[in-house]
C-alpha cells in the first residue's frame, strides 16, 4: 500500500500535514486511544479488531467520532474484519439477499489454545478471546443477516481445575430485528487437524455451507451448488483494499459506523455475560 517509514512518535505523525490515513496494528488496550486521537487529528483510520474493550473506551471513540465529524465529512473509521470481504462471503450475501424469510446461522471456530500467559489472554491488556476474536464472527453474522441485533445470550465452559482458560470455549447466541438467529461456537479445545473455521446457512428450504474459506456448498439454490478455491482466502487483501478505495475516491465508508459500533459492544457485553457465569 505504499507506506514510507514507521514510528513510535504518534504525536508527530498525527500533526504531519501529508499523511491522511492511519494504521493501528497495536496491542488492544491502545486501539481505543490511538483511534480517537487519529480521529481528532482528522486522519483515516484503518483498525485492527477489536476496536475498544471496554463500553468506555467505545464511548471514548463514539464522541471522537461524532466531534471530528460535526462540520460535515469527516474522517473515515474502518475495523479490520475481513471475513465480510471474502469472495466466497461476498457470493453468500449475494445469494441471500433474494431470500425474504429469517435465517439460521451456526458458525463453528476451531480457535486453537492459546496458554493464560499470552497477552491476548489478558483482560486488561488483550480484552480476551471473545472480545480480541469472537468479534470477526459476530461481525459476519451481522453482515450475512443484514439486520440490527437484538438479543444476546453466551454461556461458557463450566470452572474446572482441569481447564486453565474457560472464557475461550463459548456457545453465543445472537438474535436479530428481521426474525433471524444464530449460534457462534467458539472453542479452543479442539484438534489442530480439524478445520478451523465453518458457516452454515440454513433458510427457506435451503442451505448454505462454508468451509474454512476454501469451500462452499449450496443446497437446494437454484442455479448454484458450488464455489470452491485452490487457496484459502478470509479477504485481508480485499478488506485493506475496499477501504483504500474509498479514500481515494472520497465515497463512504464501506462498513457503516453505527454498525461498526454495534458488534463492539455486542461483543464487549458477551465476554461480560461469560465472565459473570456463576459456574
């Protein structure tokens, strides 16, 4: 994408009249910050999930936003979720928006353990799983429905002095305004040799299946019954690209902010109804 140089001098790079667009790739307890402060300077901002992990930091971004757009255009915010972008993704959402009747998603994560130790693992520092990568799949479901959400239930693996993390072996529910609803099964016990990453689709008397972003199959779609690649593909290139654009074509931004703001919190209240469970 053409960048120059890099620096840790924030404050110089955000009064530098030839940059208009910035990059947060840091650890997640600064995504927060460093997008208001980027925000507040007037330049583009391209962050990596999640975008805030606590409802105040979201507060924090929410009035940095709504202040550096008071005299009208204002500066972009995208979050990186690329799964949206994905080719085979993008062919999903063409095939549903003919379908008028509420959908049923089940979204199975093979996440893969990751030791208490990591950062990401850290409330204060990486927010958690659920809240650092869950977000991607909430995220999908809300652009696959294509409907606001309106209810949320999560619940997560039991205490055990046999398991060191729990939080990260979650079922969540998500309800939608159109009638839809879905399951994200996120878990971290499970084999490295099993996929990673499956969708499924189940709606009108038709079925739409996912898998690994390598593979999709369509059941009872008329006209389309496969869309299969010789490589793996999530949509980074894709996602950085479609952002890109609208910078340098001055059109808005690809994912709306509200709903940007919105799987943000839903995703900061889920990791909250897990780390609340009683047992």
């Amino acid at each position: 994408a053409g960048f120059a140089q890099a620096s840790t001098d924030m404050d110089k790079m955000l009064v530098d009249p030839a940059i208009n667009t910035v990059a947060i790739v840091t650890r997640h307890d600064s995504h927060a910050r460093f997008v208001s402060k980027a925000l507040l300077a007037g330049k583009h901002v391209f962050v990596e999930k999640p975008l805030a992990i606590t409802m105040a930091e979201l507060e924090e971004v929410r009035t940095a936003y709504q202040t550096a757009h008071k005299q009208g255009n204002g500066p972009q915010l995208m979050v990186g979720f690329n799964r949206r972008f994905a080719p085979q993704v993008q062919k999903m959402k063409s095939l549903l928006e003919a379908v008028k009747e509420p959908k049923t998603f089940i979204m199975t994560m093979n996440a893969g353990a990751i030791p208490s130790s990591h950062w990401t693992q850290d409330i204060a520092t990486g927010g958690g799983r659920i809240i650092g990568e869950a977000c991607h799949f909430i995220d999908l479901m809300r652009y696959l429905s294509g409907s606001p959400i309106v209810s949320i239930q999560a619940r997560r693996m039991g205490d055990s002095p046999a398991v060191e993390v729990c939080e990260d072996k979650a079922s969540i529910t998500l309800g939608f305004e159109d009638g839809s609803f879905g399951t994200i099964l996120y878990l971290a016990n499970g084999a490295g040799s099993f996929p990673k990453e499956r969708v499924e689709i189940f709606t009108a008397g038709r079925v739409l299946q996912l898998d690994n972003f390598r593979k999709l199959k369509g059941f009872g779609w008329p006209g389309f019954s496969k869309l299969n690649l010789w490589k793996q593909d999530k949509g980074q290139r894709q996602c950085a690209g479609a952002f890109l654009q609208t910078i340098e074509k001055g059109t808005k931004s690809v994912i709306p902010f509200e709903e940007v703001m919105e799987v943000a919190q839903v995703s900061i209240e889920v990791a909250a109804l897990l780390r609340n469970q009683k047992s």
